[in-house]
C-alpha cells in the first residue's frame, strides 16, 4: 500500500449561538462560541491515480462519496492553491452524525485539508490554510482548529477562549437529520413572523458570562448560560426534540439544548459519571436512534498516522 496520511477530527456543539441579521451574501451574522468534542471522523488520503472518497462507518450511505464530498471539495481546493495534483484516494471513517449539527461535513473537509498537507509536504501557512478552510464552509475553519472559540462573521473568523477544566456531555442523536439552510431559513420566518422576537442585532452580542464561566471552569456556571438562537428554528421542524429534551433534564443533566442547526440534542451534565447515567437512561426511553457521551474541548484536526 502506498504512504498516506491520516487526519482524526473532532464534532463540535455551539455553547452559545448568537444568529444576527442575514445579510446580503445569504448568511448570518454570528457571534458563537464553539466547543470542540471528543467524537471523530478520521480522513485518510493516498496519492492514486484518480480522486477517489470511500466512506466506512454506519451512516456512510447518507455521505456523498463523489467529488461533492466536502473532503473531495477540500483536497481540489488545496491542491489547486498549491499547485499540486489533486488526485488522491479519500478514505473517511465516520463516527460524527451526518446532517446533525456537528459539523460532520466540515470535519471532514479540515481532515483532508491536514491530512494533504502531510502527504503533500506542503509548506503551508496556518493563515493560508484556514482562508481554504473559510472558503469550504463557515464551520470548517473551527474544525481546523479546535479546543474553545468565539466565532464571528459568518462564524468563520476565531478567537481562541480561555477554559478550564473538562465538560461531560450526553449526545442524543436523531433518526432524521435537518439541513442547516433550511433551519436558518425557519428562524427568518419565525423572526418575520413574532413581532415580539428581539432585534436580530441581539444575536451577535458576545456572550461574555459564558466565556467567564469556561474560564472558571465550573460547569454548574455554565449550564444556565447555555443558548442556541437555533434552536427554535429546529424545535419548529423537528417538534420530537422538545421530548428529547425534556427526557434528557428528567434525566439528570445539567442543561440541554439543540446542537446549532439541529437535530442532535447535547446536554451537560456535572461529570462523567453522571454522563454514563444520563446516558443509560436517554437509551432506554427512546427518544433518539442513539445516545453518545462525549468530553471537550479537545483538540482540532491533528494527524495521528504518517507512513
Ligand atoms: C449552524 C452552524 O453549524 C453553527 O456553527 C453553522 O452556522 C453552519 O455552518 P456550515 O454548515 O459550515 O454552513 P455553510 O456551509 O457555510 O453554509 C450553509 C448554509 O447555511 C446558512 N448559513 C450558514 C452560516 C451562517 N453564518 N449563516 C447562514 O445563513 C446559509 O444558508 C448557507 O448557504
Ligand atoms: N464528508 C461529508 N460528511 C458528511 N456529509 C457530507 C460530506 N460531504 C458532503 N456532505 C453533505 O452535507 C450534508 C450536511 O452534512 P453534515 O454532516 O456536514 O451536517 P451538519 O453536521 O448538520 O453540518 P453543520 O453542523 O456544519 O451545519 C449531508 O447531508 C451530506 O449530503
């Protein structure tokens, strides 16, 4: 078998997701801070004589395994950046729900950016690689980089934040996954709709309690500072997770909320035996096709095999 390199990436939840106007160019301004966790895709890339993507893991027949592959779709970017043949073989390992708001899809697209870099010995700057990054999607950038970040822009300029300490979360992951332009299209009807609803410049305000209480490392002060403008959005499409939620609090977590564009369901709890816990009991009520736990932040894309 020929050399290759290999890329582990994390899934990510929006702690806080502030949504502001839409703008002219189609999306929204945000101020959100994400959290980098410890469920993964890892992406595999050979030179090969055609651009090839294999995807293994139980949800592979949801993931695109053509040139519209967001792997696919960073390797042709990076190499066309670089001045390099594209034409690698794409392996991608998936644990990270498809369609879940976890950022499945641009894991995988910063896993391939990482991991052609390596195979490509490319002498690339980090600056240089996340404006790739940014380009692929909004989402992607943060995969990249990881651990704890305040996003702005459409959520692809980041700042790192402070945290201390390690999260336990519970994952509770839908049978029927929710497509994110369409959430933020519901959360424009709904504002249109609710007069009532406060200013969209709101949304991006930055959530300075919460990145305190990261700081501080007290999950008790974080739970309560927990916010998704999205959440709405998808509770209107997905009316199931109010009871997905509701089971997760009866559960004993901390807090639970919709994972940024939905349907995935992240709830906190206060440690990792009380992960276990709600867990156990999230499984057995069925109100999602799986339950995960999880700890973070951790990490971004890092290369775990080079040969
Ligand atoms: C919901 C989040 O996951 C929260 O982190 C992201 O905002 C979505 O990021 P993503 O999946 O990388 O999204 P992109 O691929 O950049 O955009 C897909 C679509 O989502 C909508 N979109 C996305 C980001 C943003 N700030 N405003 C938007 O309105 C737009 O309709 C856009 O066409
Ligand atoms: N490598 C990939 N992995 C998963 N989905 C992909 C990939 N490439 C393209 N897609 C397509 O993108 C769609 C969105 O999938 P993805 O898992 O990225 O959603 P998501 O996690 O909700 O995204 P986000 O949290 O960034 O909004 C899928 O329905 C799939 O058709």
């Amino acid at each position: 078998m020929m050399g290759g390199a290999t890329a582990r990436v994390p899934a990510k939840i929006n702690l806080h997701l502030g949504v502001g106007p839409l703008r002219d160019d189609g999306f929204h301004e945000l101020s959100t801070l994400y959290c980098a966790l410890s469920l993964y895709d890892d992406v595999t890339v050979r030179a090969a004589d055609e651009l090839s993507v294999t995807v293994h893991g139980e949800s592979r027949r949801q993931v695109p395994s053509d040139a519209t592959n967001l792997a696919a779709r960073a390797v042709v970017a990076l190499a066309a950046h670089a001045g390099t043949d594209p034409r690698v073989e794409i392996t991608i390992n998936k644990s990270i729900p498809v369609a879940g708001g976890m950022a499945g899809g641009s894991a995988d697209a910063a896993g391939a950016l990482v991991a052609a870099a390596r195979l490509w010995r490319l002498d690339i700057e980090r600056d240089e690689l996340l404006a790739i990054a940014a380009d692929l999607g909004s989402d992607v950038p943060f995969s990249v980089v990881g651990g704890a970040a305040l996003g702005t822009g459409r959520g692809e300029r980041l700042l790192p934040v402070l945290h201390r300490g390690e999260m336990h979360w519970v994952l509770a992951v839908a049978g029927t996954g929710l497509s994110t332009p369409d959430v933020y299209r519901e959360i424009d009807r709904l504002r249109a709709r609710d007069d009532a609803d406060r200013p969209a410049a709101a949304g991006v305000a930055r959530p300075d309690a919460l990145m305190q209480a990261l700081a501080s490392g007290d999950v008790h002060a974080v739970a309560p500072l927990l916010h998704n403008d999205l959440q709405p959005a998808a509770l209107s499409l997905q009316p199931m997770l109010r009871r997905t939620l509701r089971a997760g609090r009866e559960a004993g977590a901390l807090a639970g909320m919709v994972s940024g564009s939905g349907p995935t369901c992240a709830f906190l709890c206060a440690d990792a035996d009380a992960a276990v816990s709600v867990a156990a009991e999230l499984s057995g009520s069925g109100v999602a096709k799986a339950v995960r736990t999880a700890s973070g932040p951790v990490p971004g894309a890092r290369l775990v095999q080079n040969n």
